[in-house]
C-alpha cells in the first residue's frame, strides 16, 4: 500500500495540459477563494511557483509528478533553459553536474565561447572544463575557435545530451 505525500493534496485541486506546460486551479482549497483557471505566477529566478496551504511547490515538479506518477527525486532540467517552459517534452531528471551544464552561459567580458579564456600576457586561448566541481585543463590554443572546439568535445564527452556549448 502507498503511504500518501502530504504534498499530494495539491493534485486534487490542480490541472496540467502537458502540450502548453501550463498549470491551471480546477476548483478551489478552502475558504480563500482561488480562480480557476491559470495557476502559479513566474517568480524573479524564472521559476513557475504555485503556493498552496503555506507551502510553495514548482510547476515543473508538480508537472513531473502528474505525469509520471511520482514526486522527482532529482533536479528536473528545463531542456531549452526557459524557466517557465514546463511542457514536459522540455523536462527531463538530471542530477546537479548535469543541470549545471545546461545552465544559460553569459560572459560579456571578452566575448569568448563558454570555457574559452584568454591569457592576456601570453595572448594565447585557453580552455577548461568544470566536471563533478573540479576544474579540468583542456589545452592552450592560439585561437578561440581551436579552444572552443576542445571545450565543445570535452563537454559532449562529461555530460551528453545535457552538454551546452553555446
């Protein structure tokens, strides 16, 4: 016999349309009257949160768990890294390295390719990968086109499907 979640209450008052991704109330908790209809308000990380007696759940999670049958027990990744896209084809479990290395890449600085660095007293390039929260050393190149080559194989090589080159 299944020992029901506590947070499992929520399912009974929540609807999903895993084409769109969106959540919707389909009928009210209690005496604070809740519209039906679109649920969840997108918060300052991105994220889709849903708050519900006190508590404050994930849409993706709580998609995740209509439909495969259970809670996650891993990060979910957000495959396009749209916060807010919880289509479930956009969703997948990872652990941390892997979620990390599908995260959004932003480095104004020099406008290098992610994992591409320069030597600005040699004016050499250099690459280097972080796996499993150690940094690895890929090589120094002359150009940043040769470093990101060997970043984009090391990083297809450590995480897979989940590498993110650009």
């Amino acid at each position: 016999m299944r020992v029901p979640n506590d947070d499992d209450e929520i399912l009974d008052f929540i609807g999903y349309d895993p084409t769109t991704g969106l959540l919707s109330w389909v009928k009210s908790p209690g005496p604070r009257r809740i519209r039906i209809g679109k649920a969840g308000n997108v918060s300052r990380d991105g994220y889709v949160r849903i708050g519900f007696r006190f508590k404050q759940f994930s849409a993706h999670r709580i998609a995740w768990r209509i439909v495969t049958g259970k809670w996650p027990t891993q990060e979910i990744d957000h495959i396009n890294n749209n916060r807010a896209d919880n289509r479930i084809e956009n969703l997948r479990l990872a652990d941390r390295s892997q979620n990390s290395s599908n995260r959004h890449y932003n480095r104004p600085k020099h406008n290098l390719p992610r994992g591409v660095y320069l030597n600005e007293w040699s004016q050499r390039y250099f690459a280097r990968i972080y796996h499993l929260g150690k940094q690895q050393s890929l090589g120094t190149y002359d150009t940043p086109e040769q470093a990101a080559e060997a970043y984009a194989i090391a990083a297809q090589k450590l995480f897979g499907a989940f590498a993110r080159v650009a």
